[in-house]
DNA sequence: TCTAGTTTTCAACAGATGTTGAATATGTGC
DNA sequence: GCACATATTCAACATCTGTTGAAAACTAGA
C-alpha cells in the first residue's frame, strides 16, 4: 500500500499552520451547512486533519464558530463613515452599491454562514441585531437626524436582509446574477425613501 | 403509583386522531427548530404519542414534514386572483396588506419553518423558488403585461421576503410589532413601483 | 545525543438520532 | 362472544454526534 497517503503523528514542520487551515474550512462548511448541519469531522477532513485538533485549537465547536464566522470581518464604525461620506440624497445607492460589493466579493459567505445558523446558534440572531441594525442603520438613522430613527433602520433591513437571502441564500434568477450597479439603481430609489423620505 | 399517567398500548377511542395531532405539533415543532433542529421525538412527544407513529403514519421524519410543511395552505392561483382583483396602480398595496395577514393570523408559521429549514432539507429551497415566485410572483408580472418581469418578480421578492425574515424570525423591534396598515403604507410603494415603475 | 515540550492521530466514550420488528391492547364485524 | 385487524407502545438497532485521554511522532534546545 501506498505508505506516502498515511497520516503521520506528531508535530509537523512549522509551516503548516492547522489552526488557520480549520478556520479556512469551517468558513467554507458553516457557509454550506450551518452550524448544525456542518460536523466537526467534516471541517477537519476538509483541512486535512483530525477532528479532535478542534478542540484542542478552538475548545469546542463552538469556539471555532466563533472565531470563524461570528466575529466581524470589517469595522463597523469605518463602515459607517464610508456609508455616510457623500450627498446625503444619495446615501441610499451607497449602502445597496457598499454591502453587494462587500457580499460578492466572498458570495456573500459570512452573510449565509448567519442565516444557515439562525435555528442552532444562539448568538447570531444577537449579532445580527447588533451588528445589522444597531450599530450600522440605527447608527445611520441617528446621524442623519431624521424622524421615526428605528423604524427607517428595520425597514431598511427588510431591504437588505432580503437582498441577501435572495441572491446568495436561495439563489432566485436573474437577480442572483444581476450586475450590481443595476440593483443599485432599481433598490437604491428604496432604501433613500426609507431613510430620508416620507413614510406614510 | 398512578396508572392514569401510565401510557397504554393497543388501539384507541376513535376520536383521538393522533395523525392530526402529529401534523399539528409537527408544525409547531419545525417552526420552531426547522427540520434538521426538530426531532421525531419531540414532535410525538408534543403530541403524546410514541415516536414510532411518525413511521407508521407518514413513512418517515422526511414525510411528516411535507405533508406539514412543505404543502402550501392555500391555493395559489386562488392568491394571485385576488391580488389582481382592483386597479392596477394599488396592487403593491394588496400584496403587502395580504401576505401580512396571511403570515400574522399563524405568526408566520409556515415561512419561518420554510427559512428555518432551508439548510437541511432538499425541496425548501425549491418551494421556495417555485410557490413564491414562479408561482405568484412571476404570474402576476406577466398577467400586468410588464416588461423585465422575472426581474421584477424577483426584486418584489427580495422585499417580501426580507420583511417576513425581520418581522418573523429575527424579530427586529419595532417593525415585528408594527401595525399592518402602517407598513403597508411604507412598503407598498416600494412594492408598487418594482411592479409597475421605471426600473433605472 | 538526550531531553523536554508540543503537535497530531488514535480509540473510545456517552448521548442522541431515525428507524424497525415484535409484543400488546384495543376496536370491529360476524 | 370470538376471531381478525389495527393502533399503539416498547425495546433495540446501527449510526452519527462532540468531546476526551492517552499514545505516538515530531521539533527544538542543551
């Protein structure tokens, strides 16, 4: 037999980074599965090692979860002031143009990783409010001094949740494959009525 | 010990329809966890039967959940009928104003277990794609005689099915208690100008 | 080279899961 | 009443789950 395919104990040279390779993979297989659904055998076949290297890096499933998927890849606050640096009657068509281009620069992964997860994990419908809705659209509502700040945050999220279960979650055609500046153009007028329109 | 709490074997009373008692928890249960969260047991157990009936009377976990779930309640054609019933520049009004109702009378029910659901199991996501919009959406598009209509049948969806994701399984205050009639009036003309609007 | 420390695989665990076959108790038709 | 059909529970199954303790293989320093 092919002795080269073995696996081989012990420490291996120093380049090899496991701890990096699993959380390569378990972005990959929580972005497929969800947190239920992706097994910790599954994650480290990807990565190429054994399953009880996750708990010995990252404790527990849990704790790869949340170093993999939970934590925000991005500032939310430089996030903001990006969103809000411009003409405030076109803030709309940034936020559609900012998150499209953010999502499918990684098809939109950590976004599906979340909504795969909504049933099992306990905290990320907690980082979804946070992160979605408090820290960036109420943040945006605020700060642009309008009226009724909470309800224009959720409706916006309506908007883009939306957006985001349809063109990277369940894949609807044409408008999974839609080029971004169209859908900037067709929701951008939406989310600017939402913010800084009338809303009745 | 008390015998009356004891479970008894053999047939029962004819009234007790524990097929009906099955679907029923089942619902409950798969709106709660979603397919994969749900088990056999908690769902008999919820119906005070043993796990075992789910076999005998459905085949299968898998076939609990289509004949709970994954059928649709209410005829589709019977829907989209009625939403085209009226003038044709209000018609974004009627769909917000009628899925809302539809989805509050069970608290939206059957499309959170649809969402809850759509890691784990097969044809969620094609039900989805196939009810809600091939079936309703795309129908309506073409009935009004709209040009781009898969695209515009997908943008409206993008909208319903963000607001059903907020009001119904992430709960975002104050959208997920806000009256119908008011978001109505806030998403309607979103919905109205996907439908009939310029798309630029 | 010898020793200590760390990485990795291995083997096994305890629990949960969907499913199945048999035993049992109840109805129903004669 | 008696025989048959069936609804129901029970017990067990094979499998999969996350996790753990220990053995083994490797590296690094003295």
């Amino acid at each position: 037999m092919d002795q080269g395919t073995q696996k081989r104990r012990g420490r291996r040279a120093a380049g090899e980074d496991t701890k990096s390779a699993l959380l390569a993979a378990a972005r990959e297989v929580f972005v497929e599965r969800g947190f239920d659904g992706a097994t910790v055998r599954m994650i480290a076949s990807r990565a190429g090692v054994d399953a009880a290297m996750v708990n010995h890096w990252f404790g527990s499933k849990e704790g790869l979860f949340a170093q993999a998927v939970l934590q925000v890849p991005i500032d939310p606050n430089e996030l903001v002031r990006r969103l809000l640096d411009g003409p405030a009657d076109e803030i709309g068509y940034r936020i559609v143009r900012t998150f499209l281009t953010i999502w499918d620069a990684t098809g939109g992964g950590q976004f599906v990783a979340l909504i795969r997860s909504v049933t099992s994990h306990e905290g990320v419908a907690k980082v979804l409010r946070e992160v979605f809705l408090n820290t960036i659209f109420k943040q945006i509502t605020t700060e642009l001094g309008l009226d009724q700040s909470e309800l224009r945050a959720t409706v916006c999220a309506t908007q883009m949740v939306g957006l985001g279960m349809v063109r990277y979650v369940v894949h609807f055609e044409p408008l999974a494959s839609t080029p971004v500046e169209t859908l900037v153009g067709m929701i951008g007028p939406t989310m600017q009525r939402y913010l800084t329109g009338p809303l009745a």
